[in-house]
C-alpha cells in the first residue's frame, strides 16, 4: 500500500469515527467524567479505542506505547512480536510516540493528558500541549525528553500516559466553532520530528574534539618521524666522520712515518671521505 492509499484509508476510519460522535450528552452529569461515564461513552461512540477495562481509573484513562515513534528525528516500527516490541529513550533524548488508542472527542468534551507519574520518575519529561480540542478525533502523538542519566525502556502496549475527560458548556450552533471533520497531519510521518539540541551540541562537540586530537597526534607523529630522520642522519655523519678519524690514526700508528706509507692506504682514505661527503649530502637531501 503507497502512502497516499494509506492516508485514504486513514482518513475514512476516522470520518466513520467522527460519524458517530452524538451532538448531545446522553450521559447526566457536569465536571470531570468518572470511570463509569468514560466506559459509557466507550460502548456508545468509541471515545476511546480500543478500550480496555484493565486501563479505566476512577477519573482518568491510561494511554499506551503504539506502533510507532521517532528518537532523535530517526523513526521507527514496534509491534507485538518479541525482539520488535521494545525502544530505548537514551539519556538527554527526545522521542514522539505515538498512542495506541485513537479518540473519537465529541463537541460536549475536552480531554487533558499528561505522562503518567511512573514514567516522570524515571526521568521522562512530556512536552506536549494538555488539551485535546472538543471534535478531535485520531491518535495522540506523545513528544518526550529522557532528563535522566540512564536509557529509559518502553515496550509496545506499555502504559504511558492519563488522560480524563471534563464536560463543556452547551453548545450552540452556529456560533460555537466546530473542529475539523479529520486532523490535517493524519499518518505519524506528516508530524514534524524533534532532535534534542543538546545531544546534537555534545556529538558536534565531540566530534570537534576528536577531529583536533586526530590532528594534534597526526603532527606529532610527523614530528617524531622527522625527529628520528635527523637522529639518523647525525648518527650516519658522526660514525662515517669518526671511522674516517680511526681509519688514518690506525694508519699512522701502523706505518709510522707518513712518507712511507703504502699507495693503497691514501685510496683507503679517499674512499673513506668520499663516503663521508655522500653521507653529509644526503642528510641535506631529507632535510
């Protein structure tokens, strides 16, 4: 299925959702929906699905992990199947993550969630807006920040959120606003993505760091090279100057008298500067 044929078929689940929300309250009461009135509207007009007995509090709903959800701008799938059911919010990241319930919200109601109490303890912060409009109707996308030092684990069909629902004042048509028949962002791609900037201004600063101690020690080592070069090149010069000096002093003590000292020895010490003069030349060479 393309894109565009998924966003079709999103778009009429949610107008058959939206189809079925009633203009009036048959349900008594005003103030904040307890349970029993939440369970209510459930089997009436699918306020909340799908709807789990085990997830209804006395005045509040909990929202779990869905199929969906993006760390540091990189999205990502979960689904039910071991292996592929889990995401790990690292420390100072930020995730969205989409809700497995969709919210059918009448014109009668509003809706205010938040991040449940157990995640904010594990260092989850949410940054979202509270109230979901009278008239929405759709998943719920949760922007989330791990203020904690350690990676926080959720798994798919985890709690993650409460949402409670308060009733309205009457409304009036055509003076009270209507909200859209569907959202306008629809699948989970078309919402914008967030990066936390200080992960991405600690990379940026390590990777500086790492690149000026690749170069320092890229100069060193050149350095050290041609430390050794020069090293070398004395060691080669001063042994060929020192072998020159023993060469003709050995020759003395062994002849004695220069005059009469043997042709083979002068070519002996010929040889011996000639190789001291190439030794010196190409010390200047390397340099």
């Amino acid at each position: 299925m393309s894109k565009e044929e998924e966003r079709q078929s999103e778009v009429e689940r949610l107008r058959q959702l939206k189809a079925r929300q009633p203009k009036k309250d048959s349900f008594p009461g005003t103030g904040v929906v307890l349970s029993d009135g939440i369970a209510a509207y459930c089997k009436e007009f699918d306020l909340i699905s799908p709807f789990r007995e085990i997830n209804l509090k006395p005045a509040n709903y909990k929202l779990s992990v869905g199929d969906e959800f993006a760390i540091g701008g990189k999205p990502g799938k979960l689904t039910s199947d071991p292996g592929r059911d889990t995401l790990e919010v690292p420390p100072f990241e930020v995730a969205i993550i989409k809700t497995r319930e969709t919210l059918s919200i009448p014109r009668f109601l509003i809706a205010r969630w938040n991040i449940q109490v157990k995640r904010a303890y594990q260092g989850l912060i949410w940054v979202g807006g509270p109230q979901v409009d009278a008239g929405y109707v759709g998943h719920l996308f949760c922007p989330i920040y791990n203020l904690s030092d350690k990676p926080v684990t959720l798994r798919y069909d985890d709690p993650i959120a409460v949402i409670d629902f308060e009733k309205t004042t009457e409304f009036h048509e055509g003076e009270s606003k209507l909200y859209d028949v569907v959202p306008q962002l629809v699948l989970f791609e078309e919402y914008p993505s967030l990066k936390s900037a200080l992960v991405t201004l600690v990379t940026d600063r390590l990777q500086a760091f790492q690149t000026d101690i690749q170069r320092i020690d890229k100069n060193t080592k050149e350095s050290s090279e041609k430390q050794e070069e020069r090293f070398n090149s004395f060691a080669a010069v001063a042994l060929g100057g020192m072998g020159i000096l023993f060469a003709v002093l050995a020759l003395f003590v062994t002849v004695g008298d220069p005059k009469t000292m043997p042709f083979w020895a002068f070519f002996s010490v010929l040889f011996s500067f000639l190789a001291f003069l190439i030794a010196v030349g190409a010390t200047k060479w390397r340099r």
